[in-house]
C-alpha cells in the first residue's frame, strides 16, 4: 500500500528493465511520482533474455584465484563458456586489470560475503512486487540444480561451497543417483551436483515485467518511449534528462540502464569501469516438460530452464562490448551442452543475444552519485539483475527518503573506485 508523502518528488528513472522498474515500485510505495524512460520498453533486452532464475546463491563473484588461472585455456579452448573480442581488447584492458585485482582471494571472500548479505534480501524485497503485479503464478519454486561432469570439476567448487555457508546459503552436495531422481530425463553425463532448494524461477520473465510495468502505470506512473541522453543539473532543486527532441525535469534521477548506464554516469562526473558481458540464449518451444527446475551445467557455463513456453538454454559470456553482433560459435556451445543433458533435442526454434551491465569486481553500482546528491546509481547487476532487483529498488527508495538504508551499501556505493 502507498504511503502519504510529506514530500513527494519527481522521480525519473532511466531505464525499465527489472531494476528500473522495481525501483518505480518502491517509490511509489514511498509516495512518489514516478516517470520511466527506455527506448524500448518490455522488448527483448536483458530482462527478457535471461536464465530465468532467482538465484539467491549466486554470492560467488565471476572473477577468483581459479578464474585467473585458467584464462589462457578459457580464452584460448574453442569449448570454453569465456570468449573475448581481441580487437575490443584495447578498450577492455583497464577493466580486466580491475577484474584481476578483485580476484584475489581476499576479495573473493570479502566479495561473497558482500553478495551474500545483499542476496538474503533479495526474495523478501521482490516478492511483495511480484504480488502487487498479480504474478505469482509465474514464479516456480522447485530448487536449482548445478552439475559438474567430473569429480575434479566438483572438487574445485569445493571453495565455492564453502563461501555460501559462510554467508548462510542452503546448499546440498549430490550423488549421481540423487540427481538422477530429482530429474530423470537428463541424460547422466553428470557425476556430482550441488542444489539449491531456496532458489525460485520465473516461468516467464517478460510477461512479469510486463505486469509490473502495467502496475506502475496504473498507479499513476508514466513510462517514455525515448532514449536518454544525458542529465543536466538545472538548478538548486531541479535535474533535466536530455531525451532525443525532448527533456523531461525531475527532482531525483535514477540511472538504472543497465550495460547503457556507463556515459549517464560519465555526464554526471561519475568515471566508472562498466562493461558488458554479451549473453545468449536458444529456445526449444514446447519442451519445458523436459525439466523440472532450472539445471546449470558447469562444465559450459550453461543453464536449461523451464518456462511456460518451452525450454531455455541461455549462458556463456562474450567480453566484446555493446556493438558485437551475434557470434556463432556461442550458439554452438549452448547447443552441444544442450545435446550432452538432453539428446532428444535436435533443434532449437530460435536464438538471442543481449547485454549484461558487468562491474569488474562482479558488484552492483547502488548509491548516490558522488558528485551531484540529485542523482542515483542502480545497475551493473551482471548475471544477478532479476535476482537483486528487488532489495535495489527499496535501496534506491530509502536513499530518495533519505533513510537509512535497510542493508549497509558502502560496499556498493559509486566512490569504491
């Protein structure tokens, strides 16, 4: 239920994937008036093309000790789930000299507890937006299974493993057989497993951004169909968001735009390392009876999904910026592992391709710009943006309020760099 604002403002939020949208949420709750601008809202972005998961365990930074040893061969490994673009290589050099840094061993734990604590918020934040929006009925709650093709594999997740239970992460080590029961289609290629029994998944992530948006609107929020171009400080009280052949005042702006925040920030007097990780998925229609649950497949950094249209395959990471058209070799990896777990699958009815806001220490921006107090950060969510955007928008609405924030965010603030 909204709650009566003493002082309400105008809140223009950039950006309406999950984030922007949960954010929008939240402050109408706090009494707001919201506006959302996208160039393209509820198309097929990243909110659409994601894995699906509400992956509440996912406190494991991308980058650790392991990471940076095995890159010649994940670089190099015309198999491995990491691929870069050698002529982006330039232009990404500073980012994966961050990334390197983060990846030290006291980093990873500071990371994942950092992850951890913010991740335990995360169902607790999203579900009453979730059910504000009538969309239940799109959330399944059956676990997430994790499996590993050998046991040196699940051997060295065995750190991993021990991350989460620090940050009091439920996790069940697996046997073969185990796995085998909990889903018999797979074909058992598996040795080892790791399940999550706490984790959910969206059945169709689109449709609940939909309905979410729907939400928004219907409490009197707006959305704009244009693009951002930059934020200018108009006065004292007042910020201007440039759109193209438009402007639009606010009061607050919030940049959640995802792998698009970086140049906003940049205007803003905010220089920071985000990059993107491109993404892929492959759609098999009609066959999510396959499955029961998301099943995450290690050995290709690849996770199968069921959803109310068909079975999802989506995963590996490409470092080549946000003008890298399709590649194919990426849909050639999701489709063998898909081909390893499930035979019977031939062929895939269609592909995608989008762009994840990637920080090289694999922790969200969320805070307040450190230059102008007008202005607020909520993105670089990397492979967590549906997971975590729940406990950011309330975040982001508790900074508006200038209220404590109901989780200690220094870790996440803008100035960590």
């Amino acid at each position: 239920m909204e709650k009566a604002n003493s002082n309400p403002q105008d809140i223009v939020i950039i950006g309406a994937g999950f984030v922007g949208v949960a954010t929008a949420m939240w402050l109408q709750k706090s009494g707001h008036k919201v506006t959302l601008i996208d160039p393209e809202p509820f198309e097929k972005g990243a909110y659409f093309g994601n894995a699906c998961t509400i992956a509440t365990y996912a406190n494991i930074p991308v980058g650790t000790p392991s990471t940076i040893k095995n890159i010649p061969k994940l670089l190099f490994s015309p198999q491995s789930p990491l691929s870069l673009s050698w002529s982006y290589l330039p232009k990404l050099t500073p980012w994966l000299l961050r990334f390197a840094w983060a990846s030290r061993p006291s980093q990873v734990a500071s990371i994942s507890h950092q992850l951890g604590v913010l991740l335990s918020h995360a169902q607790s934040a999203l579900a009453p937006l979730i059910e504000t929006a009538k969309g239940e009925d799109l959330v399944a709650k059956n676990g997430t299974l994790y499996l590993y093709g050998s046991e040196a594999g699940f051997m060295k997740a065995k750190s991993d493993i021990q991350l989460r239970r620090l940050s009091g992460i439920p996790v069940t080590k697996l046997t073969k057989a185990e796995i085998s029961d909990l889903e018999p289609q797979l074909n058992p290629v598996y040795k080892r497993g790791l399940f999550f029994d706490n984790a959910q998944h969206l059945l169709s992530p689109l449709n609940l951004l939909q309905r979410m948006g729907a939400s928004v609107i219907a409490k009197g929020g707006q959305i704009i169909t244009n693009k951002a171009l930059g934020i200018e400080r108009v006065d004292a009280q007042k910020l201007k968001v440039l759109l193209q052949g438009s402007s639009v005042l606010a009061d607050k702006v919030v940049v959640a735009a995802g792998a698009w925040s970086k140049h906003l920030a940049r205007q803003a007097g905010d220089q920071l390392p985000l990059d993107t990780e491109q993404g892929y998925h492959l759609m098999y229609n009609a066959q999510q009876q396959l499955l029961q649950r998301p099943v995450g497949w290690a050995d290709a950094g690849v996770y199968l999904t069921p959803m109310n249209d068909g079975l999802r395959a989506a995963g590996t990471v490409e470092l080549a910026g946000l003008n890298n058209p399709i590649n194919p070799r990426r849909l050639e990896i999701i489709s063998g592992a898909v081909n390893d777990l499930l035979p019977q699958l031939k062929n895939y009815d269609s592909q995608w391709t989008g762009f994840r806001p990637s920080m090289p220490d694999s922790k969200p921006v969320i805070g307040r710009s450190s230059k102008d107090g007008g202005i607020f950060y909520a993105f670089g969510h990397g492979h967590i943006g549906v997971t975590l955007s729940g406990i950011t928008g309330k975040l982001i609405s508790e900074l508006i309020d200038n209220k404590a924030p109901s989780v200690d965010i220094s870790a996440f603030a803008p100035g960590r760099f």
